[in-house]
C-alpha cells in the first residue's frame, strides 16, 4: 500500500491528478433524486466497449471476401476455440446496443431531460442512434450469409425511392448494381473502421456536452418542475447537497452493469441463436432468394412503413419526417414543463408513438 | 477491529471474486489468440538426385522451417537450415563465391554451414543425408 501511495505520489505532484478525482469523481455531486435509468449512458459505453473488444477479436480470423467470408465465419464459429463465444458475444451485444440505446432515449424523453440547455446532449445522441443502427445494418453483411445478402439488398434497394438520385445512390453504395463483392469491401471498411471512430468521436462529444451542462434533475418527486434554465448566459447546473459520483453512482452504475451482463450472457449461453434465422446458416446465393426475409427487429417497422404506403417514396418520406421530428424534439417542444404526467398532450404523443413502434414491427414480424 | 476485519474479509471476498472473474474471461480470450495447429510439411523430404546439379542448392521446406540442399563441385552433398542463427533471415546460396550470404546482416557462411564473417553467432544446423536410388532424402 505505501508503494501504491507514492505511487500515487508521484504521479499527483507532476499532473495533480488528486484535484482531477476530487473534481470530477469524488466531488463530482449528482441529484439526489437520481434513478437507475440514469446508469443506462454506462451501460452503453461498457457495451461499446465489448463490441470493439470482441470486433478486433473477430478480425483476426475473419476475411473479407466474398468467396472466404462465409468459410472464416465457420471457422470461428466451429474450430476456433471460443470462437463462438466471441462471435456470439458480438452478434448479440450489437442488439443489446440497440435495445439499451431505446430505453437511453425512452428514459430522456421521458424524464424531459432533452429541454433546454441540453438540445446539442439530445442531437448528438441522436445521431449516436443512427450511426449504432448504421454500423449495425453494415455488420450484418459481413458473415456473407443468405440473410445477410437479402437484408443487405432489400436495405440498400429501399434507397431507390428518393427521386432523382435514387438509382444511383444504391449503386453507390452497392459498389455496382447488385449487392456483391464490392458491397462487402465498402461496408466492411465503414463496420470496423468508419462508424466506429465517427462513434467513438460522437461519445466523446456526447460526454463532453453532458460534462458542461452538468447532469439534469429527474422531475419526479420535486415539487417545482418547470425548466429552470433562463437562456441568459452559460450556467452550469450543479447539485449542491447532491450524492458523489464516486463511489456512490459508481457502483450503482456497476450494479446496472452487472444486471445487464446477466441479461447478456443468459441469452449468449441459454439461446444464442434468438437473433439468428435459419438463413444465417447458409452462405450467400446471388442467384437464389430466400423466402420471407426480413430486417433485424429493430428495423421491423421500418420495413412494415414501407409496405403499408402504396409509394416507396411516400413510405420513405413518412419515415424521413419522423426522424426528423424526433431529431429535432427539442427545438420543437419549447414547452417549460418536465414532468410528464402534467403534460398530456406529451405523453398521448409519446406512448401513443411507442404503441405505433411496437404495433408496426410486431406486425412486420408475422406479416 | 471488529468492523476492520469484517472489512479486510469482504474485500478479500471482493478481490478473490474479481480475479475468479478475470481469469473466466482471459481463459477463453488466450485460448482464441493462442496459436492453431497447423498441417506441418513432413519431417523427410525426398528429391530427386538429377533436381541437385554440382555446385547448386535447393531451398525446401521441412517441418513447417526452411532447409537447403547443395550439391558441392565434387557432388558431396549437404543438407541445412536455411535460417541464419542471427535473427532468423532465411540465407541465400551464392553460386559463384559457393557460399551462403544473409541478406539482411550480411552474415556470411561456407557450403558447409560454417560462420565466414559478420554477426551469425553459430554454424546453419546441419541436417541428415541419405541417398538410395537416386533419390535424396533429407530429414
């Protein structure tokens, strides 16, 4: 322990790193009325984290070619040892990124804690969100399956429906007219290499917002609700009386940790395929497609949207706008009011586009 | 003391917990890196006499390493490794000089695998000959 300590020592009087603890850890208070859905930030990151520890691993044996993709996937998945579980841990965490991600986004809506100061915390989440179901949609190429060929095509095809350049867009981003070799070049350099570091840079923004706001009040159980922020100079939100970051929301973000690993690892070893159609077992035929196929879950309404509207464009629009809308949620709702069970109009809005969400891809499911 | 040891004991509990959990998560990780069994080249390779001329060398592999043969002008023949001792460069043969130079220190051997000059700090490991007819086997 002394050796620890001048350790500690030695690096404190050349950086003060103890000042750096105090500031940001020790001294660092959150509200006192914080919950568990506040954990969800950390539950990503380590989630984040998992994915790039297990991509690199994936990468050392995977080969990104048409003819051997499909063959290097197999060989981990069957000769390598604990290949699987690494290809498993993998496959499955980018879901539960999905997953985690929504309930991140529900918990902010929610809570209202998008409202002013904090609208560039909820658009660079945001754009967080597409770039994970982006980085998502190009992994799912990668095994060169059947599934993968006829998602990878069906999502790239629905690109046709913006007039004009749409044709060319989905060659583009095919690399040719047809989904194929070229298709895995490009998504694989935008899988591993693109996204993640547009990811990693966006976290880091992410935090940095979240770091100069400070951390926003839950508005349950507080008698005052409406937003206190004035608009008349920059205000950091503190929490004076609040709970230290460390070790008090420390270990309740591990514990939040903790939980989803069992989450986590109970699908892993206990049904590792529940995101695994039988085509995914079956290597890609340009010349064969499946019946049935469908998106990942979470792009289920999405392709649901597309089918229901007579017009590709209009299905593409529909969806266009929403995103949109959602984007920019805090610059449309200027409402001061954060609990949301004063706020009706919110909540019909809110649970009702829940409901929608889920009705849509429950019904993409068995459509 | 009590408390203190009621403390000393749950964070022994602690530590022990999160190396058991460490080492659960390593174990599965190494044996992922760790290296794959290959098909290594047979330990015996046999050559046709008439592919060795006088005063040639022929670079095979045996046993997943590199190994030559040279036929020296008067036909004794000598099998090696082809891996310098420096720092593992594989030599080359220089047909006229009838010597063994690595390109990459400049290490300098005879035909027979013994240090001329340069930093090589041991002979090329020589290797067994046999012929019958006709054919060479080395290994």
């Amino acid at each position: 322990m002394a050796l620890f300590k001048r350790l500690i020592d030695w690096i404190d009087v050349r950086i003060g790193a103890r000042e750096i603890v105090a500031k940001e850890l020790t001294g660092y208070l959150l509200p006192r009325t914080i919950n568990t859905w506040y954990s969800m930030g950390s539950i990503l990151l380590f989630i984040f984290a998992l994915q790039v520890v297990t991509g690199i691993l994936l990468l050392i044996y995977y080969v990104p070619d048409a003819d051997k993709a499909f063959k290097s996937v197999t060989y981990i998945m069957n000769q390598v040892p604990f290949g699987w579980l690494i290809r498993m841990c993998h496959a499955v965490g980018s879901n539960m990124m999905v997953l985690v991600l929504l309930f991140h986004m529900l918990s902010v809506l929610f809570m209202n804690s998008y409202k002013s100061p904090r609208e560039l915390n909820w658009l660079t989440g945001f754009i967080l969100f597409t770039l994970v179901q982006g980085i998502s949609l190009t992994g799912y190429l990668l095994p060169w399956s059947q599934l993968s060929f006829w998602a990878t095509t069906v999502a790239t095809n629905s690109v046709s429906a913006i007039p004009v350049v749409g044709q060319y867009l989905v060659e583009f981003l095919r690399g040719g007219k047809l989904v194929g070799p070229p298709t895995l070049g490009r998504f694989f350099a935008l899988h591993v290499a693109l996204i993640p570091a547009g990811i990693a840079a966006l976290v880091g923004a992410h935090l940095f917002l979240l770091q100069r706001t400070g951390v926003s009040t839950p508005p349950f159980g507080q008698k005052e609700t409406a937003n206190q922020w004035q608009g008349d100079g920059y205000r950091y939100e503190s929490h004076p009386g609040g709970i230290p970051f460390f070790p008090n929301y420390a270990l309740e973000d591990l514990r939040s940790i903790f939980i989803y690993l069992a989450c986590f690892l109970a699908v892993v070893f206990f049904d590792p395929y529940l995101f695994f159609p039988r085509d995914a077992f079956l290597p890609a035929n340009p010349l064969q497609t499946p019946a049935h196929i469908k998106p990942e879950w979470y792009f289920l309404a999405n392709y649901q949207t597309l089918k229901i509207f007579p017009s590709e464009f209009l299905g593409l629009a529909v969806q266009g706008a929403g995103m949109t809308f959602l984007a920019l949620l805090p610059f449309i709702d200027r409402s001061k009011e954060r609990h949301p069970l004063k706020r009706p109009l919110f909540m019909v809005c809110a649970v009702g586009g829940i409901l929608l969400w889920i009705g849509l891809t429950v019904w993409g499911h068995y459509s | 003391m009590a408390s203190n040891g009621r403390r000393t004991f749950l964070g022994a509990c602690l530590g022990g917990l999160a190396a058991a959990a460490a080492a659960v998560t390593a174990w599965p990780v190494y044996r992922y890196l760790a290296p794959r069994p290959v098909a290594t080249t047979a330990a015996k390779v046999d050559i046709p006499a008439k592919d060795v001329p006088e005063g040639e060398a022929k670079f095979f592999d045996l046993g997943g390493t590199s190994a030559v043969l040279v036929r020296k002008r008067g036909g004794e023949l000598i099998a090696l490794s082809a891996v310098c001792t420096h720092l593992g460069c594989i030599v080359q043969w220089e047909k006229s000089k009838q010597d063994f130079l690595c390109p990459c220190h400049g290490g300098l051997y005879t035909a027979e695998g013994a240090v001329v000059s340069g930093p090589p700090p041991k002979p090329l490991t020589k290797l067994p000959v046999t012929v019958a007819n006709g054919i060479i086997t080395v290994g």
